[in-house]
C-alpha cells in the first residue's frame, strides 16, 4: 500500500526547498569585495619583512577568508622579476627606489602607492662577540674587523647595502672597508654571515638584529648618516585580482597590523 503524505508534511517540504533556494541565490550574490577576500593574493616583500608580514598575512587570512602568498628577496631581484611578468600582486619595497623604477616602468597601479613603514640601520656582531664600537664619524671600523668582512647587502643593488654604504661615506669610513666587505644577495643572507660568525661585523636593519637571536647591536647609525629607510607598498598592474590586492594592502594599514609591524620594530608610517 503507498502511504500518502499529509497536506502539512508537503506544505513543510515545499518551504524548506524554497529556503534552500534562496540561500543558494543569495551565497551566489555576496558583494564583490567578500568575493576578492576569498582569492588568493601574492605579495613581492623585501626580505626584512618576513617575520612581520608573515604574522601580517596570517592574520589578514584569518579575519577575511583571503589567502597570501608571500616571495621574499632582494627589492632589486624582485622589481626585475616583476618587471618581466614575474605575477605579483602587491610589491613592497625596503626604498623609495625600487618602487619608483617599476613606476617609471608602468608596473605600479595608479593611486595605490603607499609609504607603509621604517626601520634604523646598525651594526651587529656574533651574540657572544666582545665588539665594542661606537659609530662617529671616523670611527675605526676598519681595525674593528681585524682581518674579517663586513657583511652587508649588495651595495649596488640591495637596499640595506645602499643605505650601508650611504651611512659609511657620510661618516667617513667607507674608503677604509670597502675592499672588506663580504656582499650578500639580500640582508637576511648578510645577517646570517654574522649568525653563523662567517663575518664578525655586519650592518642590516634593527628588525633583523631583533629577529636573529644570535647577534648583538653593537651600535645604531645616526638617521641623518644616510637617507631615510623606507617601505613603500603598492598594487602592479599585473595584479590578478586587484580587489583581493587592495584589501590586503588596506589590512597591512590598519590598526591590527600595525600593532604587528611595531612588534617586530617596525616605525609605522602616516
């Protein structure tokens, strides 16, 4: 025998069917901007960032449903790769330089560009080193290596061995250590040659010294030694979803970030 449905169990399947129509409609109608968050954004970062911009992108990823892909080297390696159609997102530098260079080249959207952030440079030594220099001008920096290198960042290319050379020119040294050095291809690599005590002077950043335990601050440059040391940030124009780009630069903005930045040292900038 078929068992007939009561009148009220069919009213009460037609109204669930009904629902899930319109939950089905509506998930298929969410404002663009939930849309963006939910696709996978790449960020070109200097790699001084990483520490910080990984905290940064994890916790965007948690608040949006976004996810961050993160690159980290050179400024200079990264705004070649972008330049030839490397698909990056968003770029962030560690100078003003390197941005303007991708500008000039028609890779940086228009209206997007940011200063995001700061940092100091210093000179650092093996934790256990007993090095004690003050930075003056004409300090002897030279004597200090002994027969050593100074680790720094490529002083043709990389940020950090720029502004390393800017500050030792300024005060008067750089002619006394320029054959000394021991260049690296970006600063994280010069702050590994004084954590692994393959040089017993490096200058990097003072986000990187308070990320690697095993180096000290010996001394911190004096800001008017050398340009300001600058993060600008920007959305190219190759971006793939520049929604989902504009988002994640407007959260590394925020107050949440910013608390991020300035835990690992970084001066936020206005």
């Amino acid at each position: 025998m078929m068992m007939r449905h009561s009148r009220p169990t069919r009213f009460k399947t037609i109204l669930a069917l009904v629902v899930l129509g319109s939950v089905l409609i509506a998930g298929s109608d969410r404002p663009a901007a939930q849309k963006a968050s939910a696709e996978t954004a790449t960020v070109f970062a200097a790699a001084s960032l990483k520490n910080a911009l990984d905290e940064a992108c994890k916790a965007f990823a948690e608040a949006s449903g976004g996810k961050v892909t993160a690159s980290y080297a050179a400024s200079s390696a990264l705004a070649k790769q972008i330049e030839q159609g490397a698909p990056a997102d968003l770029f962030i530098s560690a100078d003003l330089e390197w941005m303007d260079y991708l500008a000039s080249k028609g890779h940086i959207a228009a209206g997007t560009r940011v200063n995001l952030l700061g940092n100091r440079l210093v000179l650092v030594a093996p934790a256990a080193s007993a090095a004690s220099i003050r930075i003056e001008p004409g300090f002897r920096l030279a004597d200090a290596l002994g027969g050593g290198r100074l680790a720094v960042g490529d002083v043709k290319a990389v940020p950090a061995g720029k502004y390393a050379k800017a500050a030792l020119e300024s005060l008067g040294v750089w002619a006394s250590v320029e054959d000394k050095l021991a260049p690296a291809e970006n600063v994280r690599a010069a702050l590994a040659l004084v954590a692994q005590g393959e040089a017993p002077l490096g200058i990097v950043y003072a986000t990187d010294a308070a990320a690697e335990p095993k180096v000290r601050i010996v001394d911190t440059f004096p800001e008017s030694s050398h340009p300001p040391v600058v993060y600008p940030a920007a959305v190219t124009t190759a971006a793939a979803s520049p929604e989902a780009s504009k988002s994640l630069l407007a959260f590394l903005r925020s107050n949440q970030a910013h608390m991020i930045f300035a835990k690992h040292g970084f001066s936020i900038l206005p």
